[in-house]
C-alpha cells in the first residue's frame, strides 16, 4: 500500500525518525494507526473517560476535591500499602 502524507505531516514525521523516538516513518504511521483503530473500537470508553475527566475538573473548580496527601492516605489504607 502506498499513501500520499500532506509535507508538514512528512516533515513531522522524519523529525521523529531522525530524533530516534521511531526506527522507521512505517513504524510510527503503524502505530499511529493501531491507536487509532483501538480508539474506534473501544465502544465508547474514550468519550466516558473524557466525561469522567471534565467532571473531576469542574468538582475541583468547585473546590470538592481532596488534596493529594489526603488521597495518598486514603489509598494506602485502602489497599494496605505501607509508606
């Protein structure tokens, strides 16, 4: 299979090539593509958790959130991890 890319995704994606992020521009685009498609597959999941983000945002905007020494205690009784 042979694709056209637009020059500034090309230029993209030889920038991460060249950084060594990616072997090849193949194995970028495919797993490009596998995140895509697990995405469009996932049933929904992507925009609940999206959902679930938004909610935690707008409940600490109004100040109901914890503070992060307050949730590290409570996981660790939660689960039994000691410090």
């Amino acid at each position: 299979m042979n694709i056209t890319l637009r020059p500034e995704i090309q230029r993209r994606i030889e920038t991460k090539v060249h950084s060594g992020e990616y072997e090849s521009a193949e194995a970028l685009v495919e797993q490009a593509l596998q995140w895509y498609l697990s995405i469009e597959e996932d049933g929904g999941q992507t925009e609940e958790i999206k959902a679930a983000v938004r909610e935690g945002l707008e409940q600490a905007e109004r100040g109901e959130g914890v503070s992060l020494e307050q949730f590290d205690r409570h996981m660790r009784r939660k689960y039994g991890i000691p410090r």
